[in-house]
C-alpha cells in the first residue's frame, strides 16, 4: 500500500508537469489526456496480466455466498469511513444512517460477513475524503487516471491519500494479515467488475475515452455539478472504471 500511495504521488506531480504538453486542442474535459493515456494503458497491462486473471479465478473457484460475505466484510469497513466524512460534511441523517449500518453488521451481521443493516432498509451512504474535500469548496481539477488506482480527478487523488490512511484495513499492525486483506478487496473488487470490463472491451472502439466518459458522468452525478464539460451519455452503466483499472482501494 505505501508503494500505491508513493505512485499515486508521482502521478500528481507528473500531471501537472504533464500539463504544459496538452496541446490547444486538448479535450477541455481532460486537458492531461496524453499522461492519461500512457498509466491508463500501463494499468491495462497489468490488469491484462495480473489482476483479471485472477480475479477471474477468484470467481471461479470461490463460492458465490462466499464473495457475497467478503464484499460485505469490506463495505461495513468503509461504511466506517462513510461515516467519518459524512460527520465532516455536516449531514447528520447520513451520518447517522453509517453509524447503525456499521453497529448493526458489526454485532448482528457476523462483523460485517452478513448485510443485516440493507435487509433492515437502512440506506448507505458512500462518502469519501474526496468529496469532502468538494464540500468545502476545494474543485476537483482536472481528470487525472492513477496508476494500478484507475480514474480520478487532483482533488479525489490527494483524498485517496487520506482515505487510505483512513481505512482500518490499512491501518492493521500485522503486516501479513494487513497485505492479505488489502490483496482480498483488490481481487474482490475487481471480481465484481469482471462484467463490466467485457461490456467496455465490447462497447467501445476507444476504451480510454470511453472509461473517461462513464467516470465523469458518474463523478458529475455524485457531486452535483459539473466534473468537467464532456458530452452526457445516457447509455453508459452508473459506473464502470476503465478495463485494466481496478476500482480504488478502495473506501467505497
């Protein structure tokens, strides 16, 4: 993980040395598209490589109420975290929606393995320091694809930094378990989007403008204004990081 936070670094101060390269025909949308373009194909190597593969037997061989549990496992932990930055927005309802959510899996859901709290209709609310970084005024700046993190803006690549910290997987003393269950959420999470990744290869002769577009539109829709003026599509999926690009570690 110290390795995911040092490249996620990089990347920023790169970005913007980047920038001065962009041309004046630069997507407006993404003025950091040739920096973009080479992690976005650095990280559909890797995932070509490395991580679909498996994910893929990750899917394969583990039952399907067996991954139902990990990922539930994994969302009561960033539910925590939802519900620091939901107390840090001022959003009491949501706040206290995380806290019963986390209480509720914790103790009556086999700490987490079961999602008692969704049965109960107690809604989740996924915040991220990112976001509240844009509460309190700080603009996402422009698109910015991380490497082996996948798609992100300037402002959600710093809060990526803090949720990391944040997040009480990273946060384990016992180095071995603590690199286990890092690797367990990338896997999970990337299982999980096996699907989505076959619709993007299918869909789309340009996957990297492609990827862009889905995120954006959903980066827009979550923070209620406009990421960054790129055309609206109404027939993309909610959210689908880009082939090759696991999801960030993912706080949800």
């Amino acid at each position: 993980m110290k390795q995911s936070l040092l490249w996620a670094t990089a990347a920023l101060v790169l970005a913007f040395l980047q920038g001065c390269a962009t041309g004046p025909n630069a997507n407006p949308a993404d003025p950091l598209e040739p920096f973009n373009r080479t992690v976005f194909n650095f990280n559909d190597g890797v995932d070509r490589a490395v991580i679909k593969p498996v994910a893929t037997a990750y899917q394969d061989v583990t039952p399907a109420l067996v991954r139902t549990g990990v990922t539930n496992f994994f969302g009561n932990i960033s539910d925590l975290w939802s519900l620091a930055n939901n107390v840090l927005q001022f959003k009491p309802e949501a706040a206290s929606d995380s806290f019963f959510r986390v209480t509720v899996n914790t103790f009556w859901g086999l700490g987490g393995i079961l999602d008692v709290a969704s049965d109960m209709k107690i809604p989740k609310h996924r915040e991220d320091f990112g976001r509240t970084l844009g509460y309190w005024g700080v603009a996402s700046g422009p698109y910015l694809v991380l490497p082996l993190l996948g798609p992100s803006t300037v402002r959600d690549s710093v809060g990526t930094l803090v949720d990391t910290q944040g997040n009480l997987v990273s946060r384990a003393h016992n180095v071995p378990v603590r690199n286990s269950l890092i690797s367990l959420r990338a896997v999970d999470t990337r299982a999980n989007l096996l699907s989505a990744g076959e619709f993007l290869e299918e869909a789309s002769l340009d996957k990297y403008s492609f990827a862009r577009d889905i995120y954006l539109q959903h980066h827009r829709s979550r923070t209620g204004g406009a990421a960054a003026p790129t055309e609206e599509r109404y027939d993309l999926p909610e959210a689908v990081p880009g082939a090759g690009e696991p999801a960030a570690p993912a706080t949800q």
